[in-house]
C-alpha cells in the first residue's frame, strides 16, 4: 500500500467512526494534531522528488560528459 492510500485509507475509517459518535471536536483535535506530526517529519511529495531526480540525472550525464572532455584535452596536452 503507497503511504498516500494508506492516509486516505486511515482519513477514511476515522471518518467513519467519528460520524457515528458525537466526536467533531475529537475528530478537529486529531486532525491538527496528525498534521503537527507530519509537518515535523520533514516529507516531500512525491512529485518533488521525482523532479529533483530528473535533475540529479541530468546533472550526472552532464559531468560524466565534462569530465571526459577534460580527459580528452589532458591527453593532447
């Protein structure tokens, strides 16, 4: 299960269990303080990372090149 599907999954049943009960300030309480839990777990979205990956790639293949061309121009030296 992908960590967001398992929040939407436990979003979900404490929804439903909250609506069975007179419990909204409960329900506002936990939900603050999930997400004070989180915010201090120093996450990223997923489509962040992947972009940051991307350009980690790029940057890569562009030193590889970089440092072949600098090997290239030791050797006419």
């Amino acid at each position: 299960m992908t960590d967001k599907r398992l929040f939407e999954e436990i979003d979900r049943r404490m929804k439903e269990i909250l609506a069975r009960s007179p419990a909204a300030d409960l329900e506002k309480n936990l939900r603050a303080l999930m997400q004070s839990a989180f915010s201090r777990l120093d996450l990223v979205a997923r489509e962040e990372f992947d972009v940051q990956r991307e350009v980690l790639a790029r940057t890569r293949a562009k030193l590889a090149e970089l440092e072949a061309k600098l090997a290239e121009l030791e050797k006419k030296l």
